[in-house]
C-alpha cells in the first residue's frame, strides 16, 4: 500500500503567522447519513463512504497538524440537516469547511473527481450535481419554509444564486484547486475539475468552504476504488495535504504582508509583461492582482474596473477573471495590492506561470525562491 502523506515539512516555521489568517478550525462534513443514503452504487453506499474518507481526512489533520481543530458535523450514521451543518461551522468559527461527497449519474461510464465551490452553475451538469445534493433536504420536515420555499429540482430555484455574493468565492475556488491538483498527481484520479453550483450545504456558511466530489459510486470500477480502504486512504490523504497547502499558503500570505515595509508607489514593472516572454520560459511565475471574476466576459474598458488602465481578462475553468498589475516580484505585487485594495477591497494575489496556467499561491513562492 502506498500512500502519499508528506510528513516532512514541518509547519513550526508558521508559528508567527498573524491571527487574522490563521487556519484554526476545520469542519468536516460528511454527506448525507441516516435515512439519507445519497447516491448509491451496486454495492455502496454514499453517506458510508462519504463518512469513512471524513473520519480519515479528519484523523490525519489531527495527527499530523495538531495545531488545527477538527470539527465533524457528523461521526456515525445519523442524519443531519444541511442547514445544520453549515450552523455547526458558523458556530465554531471554523476557517474552512470541507464537505465530502460522491457523486453519481445515470451514464455508468462518468468516473473522476470534482471540487465545487459555491455559485451559479455554468453547465447543466453542475446543475444537476447540485439538485441531487440539494435533494437532501426532502428528507427534512418543514424543508420548505426552512429554505424559504426552494425546491432543489426545480432549475428556477437556482436563480437566486445569480445574485450572490460571496466574499469567500476566491479562497474556496484555491482550496478546490489545490484538492483537484492533489487528486490528479498524487492519488491518479481522473479531475474533472474545479467547478461552481449552488449548494445548499454551502450557501450558509460564512467562511471558504468546498464540497468534494470524490469519484462515482455509479461507476463499477470506481465504486470498487471507493470501497477498498486503500482507495479511501488515497482519497482522504490527497485532501489532507490539499489543506495542507492551502493552509500554508494563506499564512504564508500573511507573513509575506508583514515582512514587507518598502513603499512602492508608480512602478512601470507592474505594467503587463509581453504575453510571448511569458510563454517563452515556462519557469517565469507571474503575479497578478485579482479584481473580480465573472461567469461572463466584461470589457476591460467597462466602468465596473473604476477608471483603472491595463486590465486584463484571464479564463480559467468557467469563469473569466480580471487582474491589474503584473511583475514576477511578490514584495512589488504585495505592496501595489494595498494600493487596489482601495478601490477593490477584496482584491488577492494570484500566480500565473509561463504557460497561463494559475498555479498555487505557495507553489509559486517556492518556485521563485529556488
Ligand atoms: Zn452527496
């Protein structure tokens, strides 16, 4: 049995990190449970599933991170409320919430895994993972009135996420990313991809959270996978050092800020770089600022970027992103961020290697350290 955990790193150099940017609290979320089975293979079971790579995801955070506290919304097969759950990790201020999940379809042949975060659907498949997941309150009494008359099959209902805002969108979009990278590379999943729909689970909490859809019971081969400890083990390891890294990179941020106490002000080197140098050397990491995001293009020109020259519009996945700035130095991007951050509060710092692929924040940093 081999199994990807990397032990070696040692987090006590993040001892300093400010308060603010810690990652203290972990909600662990379980899908389904009690008489909500979930989604059913020949053989498993969703919620028993779901429930043995979350205990295992959550024992390996505890062992290895001990600085981080795990909450389970969920540790046996019981059934919880989505509602619920989302108020478990509100109450306890957790700084991430991870709901695990599988998923299924009628085509037997789909396997791979997915990471959602909260929004509106680009595609009718996203849709429907959704209204499948959502289709979890129809074991709740009074589902109605508690969420104000949505009905998780009805495709009107997921209107109402057109008009969402969501603060956290950006940092559960990394998390998701950095747990599709892990599957992909290291547990040789088939990843499908970072995708956005609107889940119930997801809609109520207030801090970064994802929800997992680690592979498709529906899928014989795949359900086989689920099933066997090891496939767990694989599953639930890949989104441990996922956590890991995203844990690292949002406190690594914070030190990075701290540190830094030059005073850039107009700085030409922050202007867009010739895209064709980019593309020349792959090694060259690029960093950006972050200034919004839309599931539709936006002229660069538009009075929604406030007057603010070389915008540029970035696709990734589904969405199209507007960045400003430009320089393959961190300190410059960090210090010119508190300059947008005037005009765009929650503008962040994102990395672009030579290729236009958006890469982790931390991977990035070790990339130009080296
Ligand atoms: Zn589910």
């Amino acid at each position: 049995m081999l199994i990807f955990l990397n032990f070696c790193i040692t987090l006590s150099s993040y001892s300093q990190v400010d308060e603010k940017y810690a990652i203290k609290t972990v909600v662990i979320d379980a899908g389904h449970g009690g008489q909500d089975d979930g989604t059913s293979g020949r053989k498993a079971k969703e919620k028993d599933i779901a429930l043995a790579i979350s205990l295992k995801l959550g024992t390996y955070i505890e062992e290895n991170i001990p600085d981080v506290k795990v909450i389970y919304t969920r540790t046996t097969d019981v059934f919880i409320p989505l509602n619920e759950r989302a108020n478990i990790a509100n109450k306890n201020k957790a700084n991430l919430f991870i709901s695990v999940h599988l998923n299924g379809n009628k085509n037997t042949k789909a396997y791979g895994t997915e990471t959602y975060a909260m929004g509106l659907h680009k595609t009718s498949g996203n849709l429907e993972v959704a209204k499948l997941e959502n289709s979890a309150i129809l074991f709740e009494e009074d589902y109605s009135t508690k969420y104000e008359g949505f009905d998780p099959n009805s495709a009107e209902s997921y209107i109402i996420f057109s008009y969402l805002q969501n603060t956290f969108l950006e940092q559960s979009l990394n998390c998701a990313v950095f747990v599709e990278e892990e599957f992909k590379t290291k547990a040789l999943r088939k990843s499908r991809g970072v995708k956005q729909a609107g889940f119930l689970v997801l809609w109520q909490t207030t801090m970064p959270s994802i929800l997992i859809e680690a592979g498709f019971l529906t899928n014989p081969h795949e359900e086989r996978f689920l099933m066997s400890s090891d496939g767990q083990e694989y599953i639930a390891s890949a989104i441990y050092r996922a956590f890991k890294s995203y844990k690292m990179s949002i406190e690594e941020k914070s030190q990075f800020a701290a540190k830094i106490d030059a005073n850039i002000q107009d700085d030409d080197s922050l202007l867009p770089e010739s895209s064709t140098t980019l593309n020349e050397n792959f090694n060259i990491i690029t960093f950006k600022i972050q200034i919004a995001s839309s599931s539709n293009s936006i002229s660069t020109s538009s009075d929604f970027f406030k007057g603010f020259k070389n915008i540029e519009e970035y696709k990734f996945d589904e969405n199209f992103k507007y960045t400003i700035g430009s320089t393959s130095n961190f300190e410059k991007i960090v210090e010119y961020k508190k300059t947008i951050e005037e005009t765009f509060p929650d503008a962040f710092i994102i990395a672009i290697d030579g290729m236009s692929n958006l890469i982790p924040l931390n991977k990035a940093l070790n990339k130009t350290k080296n």
